[in-house]
C-alpha cells in the first residue's frame, strides 16, 4: 500500500506490517482514505482528527452546493412600497440561507419607454440587500425586462439573519473573524418616501397588456 506520513509527505509503498509498525512507532492510526487506488492509499493520523477533517469538508462541500441554488424575486417599476418590502424580506432570507438571488423586473406596454424607473427600482433593491448579498455584475436589459443576480456574502462579512428564530447554524461552523461585528439590525422596512416610488411612476400613464 502506498503510505502518506503524518506530515503530508509521501513515504513510498510499504507492507501493510510495516505500515501499521510506522503508525505504532508515531503514535497514530493507519487511515485508508483511497481503497481502490493502485496500490490503496493509506494516511498515518490520528482517526479522531481525521474525522473532524472529514466532517468539515463535508459540511463545507454542501455548502457550496447550497449556493448553487437560486430563487427568483420578481418585481414591477410601480411595486407597492409594502410589496416592495416583503420582497426585501424574502431575498434576505434566501441569502441567509446561502443561496444566490435573481431579481427580475418585468415591464408592461409603455413603461419600456420610462427604464429609467425600473434601474432605479433595481438600485434600491441592491442597497436594501447589501448586508447580506453582493451583485454578481451590473443588472441588463434582457427584453422587455432587467435581470440582475445576487450572490450571499461570506458569513462573517454578512450581517446578523433578522429572523426572529432563524435556522441553526451547522456544527463545526466557522466562526466570524475576529474585530467583524455584522450589524444587529435586521433589513431597513420602506418608508413613506421612497425615493419617488412612493406613488407609482406609471399611475397616468396608458399602460397596455
């Protein structure tokens, strides 16, 4: 079998007596971590540690699968400001849960001639997340629509769930780096002023189907 040493290094192929009297000799366990190898592959370590790896990587592995997943906020030009909010809320909630965002904003009939009011839609949505998620590019055109995708921020970068009783954390879970303090503050609630979407931009307009 070929053996690994405590230190990484690779030690040669050696019989399985010999491998077990190294592991002996250093105090530790003789892990095989690859069986179909050619010849199999064994590590000198210690089983608990390995272990404790093994379950990191894992737990790590599945994260960045979580992240794959994406969920769709759709949004209009002329959202409700109260609508508006509970999309906020939703988006922050999907990038607590590590997973990515995209934002489509649909227009009808005349509002393509006023795009202006849906970038500005879009903006505001992007500071209202940015606590927890970051943009992947500039949002676009696509259509008769804007299309923008948001990543979730590193857990110690990203700021406290607002959840009253969010899900808990995973075991082993990485703690946030020292002198990062996420904001305790949960995602800023629209207000009155909306920045000139408090009453829809297109309530005059002729909209068509």
């Amino acid at each position: 079998m070929r053996v690994i040493g405590v230190d990484g290094s690779q030690l040669g192929v050696l019989s399985l007596q010999d491998a077990l009297n190294m592991a002996r000799n250093n105090g530790v366990d003789l892990v095989k971590i690859a069986a179909t190898a050619n010849p199999p592959v064994c590590r000198l370590v210690d089983y608990g540690k390995f272990r404790y790896e093994q379950s990191k990587k894992d737990k790590e592995s599945k994260k960045r699968q979580h992240a794959t997943k994406v969920k769709e906020i759709q949004l209009s030009p002329g959202i409700d400001p109260h609508d508006f909010g509970v999309k906020v809320n939703h988006a922050v909630e999907f990038l607590c849960e590590d997973m990515k965002v995209k934002v489509t904003l649909k227009f009808r009939g005349r509002e393509m001639a006023h795009k202006e009011f849906g970038f500005k839609r879009i903006e505001e949505f992007v500071k209202k997340t940015a606590a927890w998620g970051h943009p992947d590019a500039q949002p676009k055109l696509v259509g008769k629509g804007i299309v923008l995708m948001i990543s979730p921020l590193p857990r110690n970068k990203r700021a406290k769930d607002p959840r009253p009783h969010p899900p808990a954390a995973p075991e082993l879970e990485k703690s946030a780096a020292p002198g990062d303090t996420p904001s305790s503050n949960g995602p800023a609630q629209p207000s009155s002023n909306t920045g000139g979407f408090g009453n829809n931009p297109f309530s005059n307009l002729n909209v068509g189907s």
